[in-house]
RNA sequence: CGGGAUGUAGCGCAGUUUGGUAGCGCGUUCGGUUCGGGACCGAGAGGCCGCUGGUUCAAAUCCAGUCAUCCCGACCA
C-alpha cells in the first residue's frame, strides 16, 4: 500500500494528540517551558499573537464602554478570606509571599529574611482586591456603572501544567463592573459574553456555544457563571471565556455600597469576566494540522511571508530589489484595519526549508519568487489554508489587489472548517446507552480520538451530573443559552426535564 | 498530590538486563558537486550519560535519594 505522507509534525494528531500539541507549540516557536516549573516562557512568533488578541479585544472593551485599570499583583490575606466559598475555592492553588528581602547566609548563598506581619497571596484573581478599591469609588448611583478592566498575569499553582492552556502564571484580562441593579448587572454579564463569542468567531475563527454553567462548575463566590465553549480537534471541549453575575457576594464582603435616589443604601451588583494566554491553546488544536501551526490572518503576527529564490550571485541584485518593492508596495496595502505585515525570509537556507518552516509558523501565505517569475511580474505563492504543494501564479497587480481578499478568504475557510467539524461531531441523544457508547473507546489500550459534544436532556439534579462525570469523565459543558423549550427526559435518571445541556470531555 | 514512563552532543535516540575506551541519525563547521522543490559526496567539531550520595580496582550501566519533563488520575481558565 502506499507509503504514509510526509508531515512535518511528527507525530500527527491522529497518532499522539497530546505530544502533536506540543511539537506544534515548539515548531512554530510559540512558547517553552521555563526553569521555573509550570511557568512557560510565551516565545515572539506566540507573543504576537498575544498582542493581537489583546489589540481587539481591548477595542472591544473600550466600544462598550470600559476603562482600562491596573491594581497590585500581590493581595492581603485578609482581602482573600472575606468571601468564604472564594477562598475555599482559591487556597489550594495561592503562591504566598511571606518575607521582604534576602540576606547574606555567610555560605556563599542567600537566605530569606524580614518576614511580614501578613502574607501576600499573589493575586489568582482580583475580585477582593479591585472590590476594595470599588468600595472607595463607589458612594452614590452617580458612580454607577463602573467598568473596569485590567490587563494582567495572575498566578495559580497547578499541579499539571500543558503550554498555553493550563500553566502556573498565565497572562490574561479580567472585567470587573458594578451596578446599581441585579438587572444591569445581569445585562452586562451577558453583553460580555456576547463579545467574547463574537471575537472567538470572527477574530479566532473558533465557533463557540454560548451558555450557563451548572451550579458544580460555577466561580467560587459567583451567583451565576456563563461561557463560551470550543470543540478541539480531539473533540473533547475547552472554555474559551468565562462571565460571571457575583450578586451582591462581593459587593457585601468588599462593602461596595452606594446612596440610592431615595438616600438609602444599597449594595451594589457586580460582574467579573475574563479570557487568557489560553486562547492562544485554543487556537492551535482548533486549527493546526499535521504540518504545524496555522493562525487565522485577522490574528496571525504577519500575513505574508517573501522567500527570494537565488541560484547565482549575478541574479541577487536584480531578485532583492524585486522582492524588497513588492514587501514595500504589500506593506501599503490595508486588510483587516491594518497595514499588511511582512516577512522578507533572506535565511541562508534552501528556499523549501524556509518555506516549509513557515507552514510550521502557520503564515497565512507564502510567496516563492525567482527570477523566473519576476521576468514575468508574477507572483507565485501558497496558502496555508490549502496542501503545502498547492501554489498557483498571479499577476503581481493582481495579487496586490486580491490579497485583502484572499486573506479573509483564508479567515473564513478556517471558522468554516471548524464550524463543519464542530456540528459533525455534536450529537443529540435520548438513549442512556448510546450516550455511554459515544463516550467510550472501544479499545481502551489504544486510545483513540472519539466522542464530541453530546446533546442530551438533564434534569438539573447534581447527583446525575455527577453520576456521568464519575461513569464517563464528562461533564456539562454548558446550558446553552439559545436552547429551544423542549420536553424530555434525563439521559440518567428519566425524570422530565425541560431542555438539552452540552456534555463533553474537557480541558 | 497519587500511579506510570523518561532524563546520554543543539534535536531525536541506541547502549543499562550481564559494570571494563561514549555511539548512531538529523543538525552544525569546512571543502566540493548540485540547485524551482524539505539535495548529494567527503572531512571535522561537539558529552560532569539530569543532580547528590553509596557499592566497586572500575559506574551511563548496580543501590538510595533528589530534581525535571511527559502520560493517566484528582483539581482547575
């Protein structure tokens, strides 16, 4: 029979899904880890994509009427401890800072000195903190909405760590808004989530169900908990974003309060919401294939990648002025309100290893030029939405005019690849045993990928939640917020229930 | 934090059962031949065999400890 493709990661995701992952990760240069266990060093080419994310997504934000912010890493016990389940669900996972300064040991080395009256608890999260301050700036309506959002890195000690999608020290946003009514404060839990749904889409070009959280997967301290859902290319599913509705928890143990009209006080209602480095996760084992990376034009660090084909030194001169007028004239070019970024590759490589290493990177397109299509003004270039060897030729006018348009061709066949994937692999179910079967592996010695998103009837109750998740290692996704009112019943127990929840495997 | 596996050249690995000169492939350096499809030939360079201790005339190899990485669990964005 025929012999197997070459790819150029090995294994592919069919053979190892988890080590693909990560020679995805270390083929495009996207991250590492570090000396530091469980913290990961995020590498230029995966920055890049950080920046871009934040760049819209902070647009986004602003659009909707937020102010950006910025409150200390460290956090006072005391603040930690004033919201009893947000504690509980936070003191496993603190780094705690419990001296000031180092002193000389008289060996040579260093020991830890000047301890402090009380510990810091590097933030996990800024709720306590960011209440404080609110407790300040809030006194009357007039001071509401405040809406506050925060660009930072927050620590939580994992004990199993995988690059981007769980890792010690993350970087990521966090919303932080409170209101003068439950309503409003619900409105913008809502909107938020929206936002993120709409920049998983069209930025990402990651389809996303939308939906609440059961009470077992809420925040700690949250009255109701939203997020968006992604399906991975090993169809198990990985929350994407998280909103949260807090009530009046924090505002209460923070003591946000505020004069209504009347002169009376109220506490107000707050929301938390946020997105992290692991979209960037997200992004790999949505869209890379077994030749690497590949990153949607809308976020990717640059578009197009020039690779100068040179076989004499005579022609050097005649190829570098072509190629460096057309990174130029490419470099006007608007796509995405924003200027078209280039890499002009000179590497003293052949020009296949170049190209093939910016398949690894994940370059939307690649153009090959050599004297013979500059004698013929035309450009000869490949898309990585298409097989490596797939290249095609175009005028050099032309493809200056079309390259805006082939970009967001690019965009949108990858949120349609995902798209199809997603609804091929989401299954309605009514049968208790065919749900069991579509989480099981036939052979459990050779594990394959199997499963997806099952849609199913749930009664509400925990104990069935929990039956599945000890049977099957599933869990609820989310309830999605555009279920149809629906009558049926409890893929465990067969009570009557009123709508369909999302149950799949996850990060 | 429990179970399993793995740490040997920049990368990927063999060698460990049975202790006795440190090996292979890729990459890299130099020379040559090729040159529009991840080139070929030749010659080099490159190692505290994860770390610490023990056993031994002798340890990559045996023993103890320790650290790290990966996988599976529990926990979580």
């Amino acid at each position: 029979m025929g012999k197997k493709a070459k790819t150029a990661i090995v294994p592919t995701r069919e053979e190892n899904y988890a080590e693909w992952y990560q020679q995805v990760i270390k083929l495009a240069d996207l991250a590492e880890n570090s000396e530091v266990r469980g913290c990961m060093i995020i590498k230029p080419w995966g920055y890049a994509i950080w920046e871009n994310i934040q760049k819209h997504l902070d647009k986004m934000f602003k659009d909707t009427g937020h102010k950006n912010a910025y409150f200390p890493i460290f956090i006072p016990k005391s603040f930690l401890e004033k919201e009893a389940e947000h504690v509980e669900g936070f003191a496993k996972e603190c780094a705690v800072v419990t001296h000031s300064r180092l002193e000389d040991d008289g060996k040579g080395g260093l020991k830890v000195a000047g301890e402090l009256a009380e510990p810091y608890i590097v933030r996990p999260t800024s709720e306590t903190i960011i209440g404080d301050s609110f407790a300040r700036w809030v006194n009357s309506y007039r001071d509401l909405p405040l809406l506050i959002n925060q660009w930072a890195n927050v620590v939580r000690w994992e004990l199993r760590t995988r690059l981007f999608l769980r890792t010690a020290e993350f970087l990521w946003q966090e919303g932080h808004t409170a209101h003068a009514t439950e309503l409003e404060a619900r409105d913008e839990t809502k909107k938020m989530l929206d936002v993120y749904a709409e920049f998983a889409e069209k930025y990402l070009a990651i389809p996303v169900y939308k939906g609440e959280k059961s009470e077992s997967e809420r925040f700690p301290g949250a009255v109701a908990t939203f997020c968006i859902e992604a399906m991975m290319q090993d169809k198990k599913a990985l929350q994407a974003g998280t909103t949260h509705f807090l009530g009046q928890n924090f505002a209460k143990a923070s003591g946000i309060r505020f004069q209504n009209k009347d002169g009376e006080m109220e506490y107000a209602w707050t929301t938390s919401w946020g997105v992290s480095t692991r979209l960037i996760g997200a992004l790999i084992m949505a869209h890379s294939d077994d030749n690497g990376m590949v990153i949607p034009p809308r976020v990717a660090p640059a578009h197009v990648a020039i690779i100068p084909i040179i076989k004499d030194s005579d022609q050097e001169e005649l190829v570098m002025d072509y190629v460096t007028s057309l990174r130029d004239e490419l470099k006007d070019v608007v796509f995405d309100g924003r200027n078209i970024e280039v890499e002009l590759d000179t590497r003293d490589m052949t020009f296949s290893e170049r190209s093939w290493d910016w398949i690894k990177h994940g370059i939307p397109i690649r153009i090959e030029l050599g004297i013979r299509d500059i004698e013929n003004d035309s450009i000869y270039f490949g898309r990585r939405d298409m097989e490596p060897k797939e290249k095609v030729s175009m005028q050099r006018t032309d493809f200056i005019t079309s390259i805006s348009s082939i970009l967001a061709d690019i965009q949108n066949n990858y949120y349609d690849r995902a798209l199809c994937f997603r609804n091929d692999n989401t299954v309605e179910f009514d049968d208790k045993k065919e749900f069991y079967k579509f989480f099981t592996l036939r052979n459990p010695n050779t594990p394959k990928i199997h499963g997806g998103f099952a849609s199913a009837h749930w009664c509400g109750s925990p104990e069935c939640e929990e039956k599945i998740k000890g049977d099957l290692k599933v869990t609820i996704r989310c309830i999605p917020e555009d279920a149809k009112g629906e009558n049926g019943f409890c893929i465990n127990c067969g009570a009557e229930s009123k709508r369909r929840v999302l149950f799949a495997k996850s990060y």
